[in-house]
C-alpha cells in the first residue's frame, strides 16, 4: 500500500535550497514550522552511516527566525526564558528554553545574540512568533517582532571544517562552539555559527536572502566532491543516540524544562523577569516527579514510533511513556527516549514498553549513547 502524499499549497512553504533537494535525490519530507523538511535521502541508515562517516548539507530553512530589534529587544528576550542572558554577548549563540507563565515548554530554540538591540531566536516546531509578538505588546515594549527572510543551511559531519574552508577560508575554522563570525560570500555576508542538530560536529548557515540560497547549495555541492559531500537531513538514529530531543515529540507545552532534562539551563533565582520564573522556581524547591531518560528496548527493530508508547513497571504499572525510537546500529539495540516516573528513571531499571508490536523488555540507561 502506497503511503499518503502531501497535498502542496502556499500553506506549505518551499525553501531556497528545495530544488537542490529534489535533485539530490529527496525520499521523504516531514512538515516543521508550515515548511518543508526533509527526512530520508538514501534510507535512514545509509544517511547515517554517512554523516558519521563524511559530510552533509542539510536544508534547515524551517527553523525559522523570530526577530527581536529595537530598544527592549534584550529585555524581551530576558522574558521568554528562565536562562539567565547578563553574561551573554554578541557573538554567541545559547540554547534556551522558552517556557510559558506556568513555566511549560513553548519552543527549545537557540538564541543568537547578534547585537544588544538585535537578537535571531532560531526556533524549534511551534508557532513562536505569535507568542513573543503578544508579550511584547502586552509589556509596550519598545522593540520590533517580525520573522526575517533568514533560512539556515546546516554542514555537518566529521569533514565539515574541511567543506566550510573551501568555500568561507581558513577562517572559519576558528569559529568556536556555540559562537558565530561573519563570513563573505558572492558580496552577501553571512552569519555562521558553530552548531547544528547532529553530534557529528558542524556549522550552521544563516542565509539571508532567499536569492543566494541555490548558488550557496551549489558552491559547497562542487567544493565537496571530494569529501564524498551529500544532501541530508536531520537523522532519526543519530538524534536519539545523542539525546536530542525534539519539540512536540519528546516534549510538550506540558513539560517543564526540569522535566525534560534542561534543569541546567534555568538560572530561576538570577533570570529576573522570565514570564514562568515564579512557577520555575517552585519546580525547582520540589523537583520533578518524571523526566526524560535513554530507554533501550531489547528485541528485533521496532516500527516506526507514531504515537507514545506506554511504558510499564515490572508490575505492570504505567510508569511513562516512549516518544521517540528506532534500532541502532553502532549499538545494536533499540535505541529510545522516554518520559519515566522518578519511581523507575534509575538507571538499571528493568521496564516494559508497549510497542504496536507488543511488549518488550528494555531498561533505563546511565545516558544516552552519543
């Protein structure tokens, strides 16, 4: 049975670097952020012995940008997050977790500092802009929203110092991590921040402009050849191996940062003025009661993880859920990220999951695998 197709409309967004994709050889696309995103080049474990192996250019144009500019741009961005933002400066890109006025996850986006009066938030799967276009009406803040014709382009892979050199200079090289410079191509200057959705290592593009989109493809598909350059993507296997978690899979407006892991970017007692400061706080004196962990599921590949996977106890008490998983081949199990109760989130702990396959064994790991 052939699987459904997506109907294309306006609604869903092409990107600049769309038609290098088709040409490349696209497989499959998901939809993230009203755009197109694609998923399976060759297979998912040919894309990811590859970009473990070589180097890959992604197209990440829908991790779109919600633009702060203007007086209160700062303190806009001191609101969203429980992070504290007094020691960041232009330069630097953080992760940050937004979070509402009960202190749920909206987005996991990284920040990107370009100037005291201008910051990019480079946004996860969720409708972001509409809710920092509120706060800073509701506050009258002094500062301009807007989401800029920026779209990202992602290199990563082991050989990806080796591609960006080839076409930005030995420069680039010196970029550290977590940290952008501004690099020149074709007369356009271009944001460049060591980054990227892979622990493979790699840089992000911040392409402004939807003009230069292909010429810039096409640079690096030709400086490439000989680094064994493909198109690719974000990868399945790669992402839960490194504990990436993804917004609206692993974790919802109804998780907290604790809760997912991100404790350690909540700085509640010095981030005055974060809109879910207070609720933060109390989660912070109390603690969770279930947070994410790295499950291994013992037994053949499982299918396609579509809905969450209820996770049971010895006993067979519900003690979570599994929101992402696949098999591993690097570690030759099934590899998986859940939500677990703090009753059986030790690592050791012997659970059941409930796949459409039926139950299997597995157990809370130590962490996760890359």
């Amino acid at each position: 049975m052939n699987a459904p197709l997506l109907s294309p409309s306006r609604r869903l967004r092409r990107t600049p670097f769309s038609q290098g994709v088709e040409a490349a050889g696209v497989k499959a696309y998901t939809v993230y952020n009203h755009m197109l995103l694609p998923t399976v080049f060759r297979s998912v474990e040919e894309d990811y012995r590859h970009l473990k192996e070589a180097v890959q250019v992604w197209d990440v144009a829908c991790e779109r940008q919600v633009e702060l500019r203007g007086p209160d741009a700062s303190r806009l961005m001191q609101m969203l997050t429980p992070r504290d933002l007094r020691g960041m400066t232009p330069g630097q890109c953080f992760y940050v977790p937004i979070v509402d006025e009960t202190g749920g996850m909206l987005n996991d986006p990284v920040a990107v500092k370009l100037a005291e009066d201008r910051w990019w938030i480079s946004i996860a799967d969720s409708d972001l802009l509409y809710w920092v276009k509120g706060i800073a009406q509701g506050w009258r803040l002094d500062v301009l929203v807007d989401e800029p014709d920026v779209s990202p382009l992602a290199i990563q892979g082991p050989r990806s110092d080796d591609l960006m050199a080839a076409v930005f200079g030995d420069a680039v090289r010196d970029v550290r991590f977590f940290r952008f410079g501004h690099f020149d191509f074709q007369g356009r200057d271009m944001v460049i921040a060591r980054s990227g959705y892979s622990k493979q290592g790699g840089f992000e593009i911040y392409v402004e402009g939807g003009d230069i989109g292909m010429p810039l493809w096409n640079a690096l598909m030709e400086a490439g050849k000989s680094m064994d350059v493909h198109a690719g993507c974000p990868n399945l296997i790669e992402r839960i191996e490194g504990g990436l978690l993804s917004y609206g899979n692993d974790m919802t407006d109804d998780n907290t940062p604790h809760e997912c892991g991100l404790g350690k970017f909540c700085n509640t007692h010095t981030a005055i003025g974060c809109i879910g400061r207070d609720a933060l706080l109390r989660v912070a004196k109390e603690g969770p009661t279930q947070q994410i962990r790295a499950i291994a599921i013992e037994g053949a590949p499982v299918p396609p993880c579509r809905e969450w996977w209820p996770v049971l106890s010895a006993r067979g008490d519900r003690v979570g859920r599994v929101s992402s998983a696949t098999w591993s081949p690097d570690f030759a199990t099934n590899v998986a990220i859940g939500m677990v109760r703090m009753t059986h989130w030790d690592a050791g702990t012997e659970l059941r999951v409930v796949t459409p396959d039926g139950e299997r064994r597995a157990s809370v790991q130590a962490g996760f695998w890359a």
